[in-house]
C-alpha cells in the first residue's frame, strides 16, 4: 500500500526493502543498512501477524515483532532517524466496552498481542525519536489479510461464514498510509504513542458484507475452535 501512494508524495523519496534485502532481525545487516543508506525516517512494517500460529511459533513471533523493533530502535537512534512503527489493536484485552484510547493500559490475551506489546516496548526503553501507531483489522487489495481471503473464497463458494461476536474498527489500509506519509510529509508526529483507524465500531461479519455481495452466514467464534484467544472489542479511538 505504501509503495502504491509513493508517486504521491513525489516529495519524499522511498527506500522499500524485503528480506532479501534486509533481515531486520539480523542486528548486523540493520546496521550496514543504516550506515549505507542516508534515511530520514523509517517506517517498520514488519510483522509476525498470524495469530493462531503465534501461539506455537511463539519465539518466530517475539523475533519478528520484538527483537526486530529493538534492533531497528538501536539503529535509528544511533544515525537520527525518526522510527513510525506499526502496532495493534490486539495489545488490549477487549473487556473495556468502548474504544481504546492512547491512555488506556494495554493487556493482552494471546502471544501475538504479547509479542506486539513487547516490541512496543523495546522501542519505548531504546529511546531517540519515534512513534508506534497502533492500528486495527487492516484490510486492502494488497497481500494477504481478510479482504483478500474473503474475496478469494466467494469466487467458488454458495455462501461463507463469518464470526459475529468479536468487534474492532476496521482499517483500509491505503488510508492508513495516507495518515503516515502525510505526517512524516509534514514533521507532524507530536506524541510517541497515536491510534489510527478510519472504520466504524463493526463484527467480522458485518465486514465481509461490506466486502462481498456474496451470503454470507454469523457464527459464533467459539464454534471455529481457534488456538488462540481474541478479545472481543478492540475498536480504537483515532488520536
């Protein structure tokens, strides 16, 4: 979605790296990339996100989302770089009954949340110059995420099923970089901590009619027998 909006801003220059390019858990190739590339701010992208699976890969998830934010944190206060890191709705337990706002306690229920918190908290004890913009439910045309798997399915399948009872705020994800390039555009990341999500408080199901005209039956969670808990409410006040 970034590399999509980059002839946007034709203002800022971008550097994209995969893995081939760059291990961002390797601390040695973070910094060589750092020391070789004049970069003003990083944007870190990166995630372990598969929820279920985090709750057995569970060192792959803590390499991925916190040991590489803290190498990454190192990195970007050594040669002043401004750090925006990607966060989530699923570092708070969803019992609050409204929307999550930057003051409220994170608490989460399962290792990728767990994992997610830990990174934001590297990034806070490393210190420089840096904001964690936790978002929520992203969804878009790009890679693999909900939109994706639900268009995907509706191509063959009658009808889908879709969990009713778990609630977020749904977050497209091109607006998502829209808020990000615009701030780092204009030097306007003021707090260390910000939320962002332009969806209305929503369940899963009333996500994916939005998304097909295909039937689409409600479920209750419970009966998906998934390996790891989700809370059921984090929608997220935007900062």
């Amino acid at each position: 979605a970034i590399q999509a909006a980059a002839n946007n801003y034709p203002e800022l220059s971008f550097v994209f790296t995969g893995k081939q390019d760059l291990d961002v858990t390797n601390e040695a190739q973070v910094h060589a990339f750092f020391k070789a590339n004049a970069i003003d701010v990083r944007i870190n992208a990166a995630a372990y996100t598969d929820v279920d699976k985090a709750e057995e890969e569970t060192a792959a998830a803590y390499l991925i989302n916190e040991t590489a934010p803290r190498l990454l944190a190192e990195a970007c206060k050594a040669h002043n770089v401004f750090l925006v890191h990607i966060s989530t709705d699923y570092v708070f337990d969803g019992t609050k009954g409204s929307a999550y706002t930057t003051e409220d306690t994170p608490n989460p229920v399962n290792v990728y949340g767990a994992s997610k918190l830990a990174g934001e908290k590297a990034i806070i004890d490393v210190g420089g110059e840096y904001c964690i913009v936790r978002t929520s439910w992203l969804y878009s045309e790009f890679g693999n995420n909900f939109q994706t798997i639900i268009l995907e399915k509706a191509k063959t399948a009658p009808y889908l099923e879709v969990v009713n009872d778990l609630y977020g705020t749904p977050t497209y994800a091109p607006n998502l970089v829209v808020f990000l390039l615009n701030k780092i555009n204009d030097s306007a990341f003021t707090s260390n901590v910000e939320h962002f999500s332009d969806g209305k408080t929503m369940s899963w199901h009333a996500l994916a009619k939005r998304l097909t005209q295909t039937e689409i039956k409600e479920i209750a969670s419970e009966t998906l027998n998934l390996k790891a808990k989700r809370p059921n409410n984090t929608a997220l006040q935007a900062t």
